[in-house]
C-alpha cells in the first residue's frame, strides 16, 4: 500500500460503503421487519454487480481505444519520422 496510496483510498472507501450499506440494512429492518431488511441485504449488491456487468464492455472498449493510440504514438517516435537521419559517406 505504500508504493499505491489510491490502492489505499479504494480499500478505505470500499470499506465504508461496506460499513454503511450495513449500517442501513440494519436501519431498515428495525424500522421496516424482516423483509424489507433482507430485500436491502440482497438488492443493494445485485445492483452493484449489475453496473459493473454493464460497464466491462465500456471499459474494454476504452483499454482497446488507449492501447491502439499508445501503438501509433510508438511507431511516429522510432520510425524515419522523428528526425533519425542515417550519415552516408561519400567518396
């Protein structure tokens, strides 16, 4: 976690949204029973899984997009573009 601090604040941050969707699953079952407490135990992370489901091909897309544009900055840098001229003698 040294080398990564935003590795450190993604596990701080998960850790309290792990803390308060059980803070509020609690809430709503003393305030609303037992289904409703269960119904924010199960829905809450099927919709999280349900976004992330969604958004792989977005984020596929966006790598696929970066990875391709990274591979022509690379070629304009080594080829006869970029100002390597080759000395010939003549004579």
């Amino acid at each position: 976690m040294r080398t990564n601090a935003w590795l450190a604040v993604g596990l701080v941050l998960v850790a309290l949204l792990v803390c308060a969707w059980i803070a509020w699953a609690i809430t709503v079952w003393s305030e609303h029973g037992t289904r409703q407490g269960i119904g924010v135990l199960i829905v809450w992370p099927a919709i999280v899984a349900v976004l992330a489901v969604i958004s792989i091909p977005f984020i596929w897309a966006f790598r696929v997009i970066r990875a391709s544009a990274g591979d022509g900055e690379e070629e304009s840098e080594t080829g006869p573009e970029s100002g390597d001229t080759e000395a010939t003698e003549t004579g």
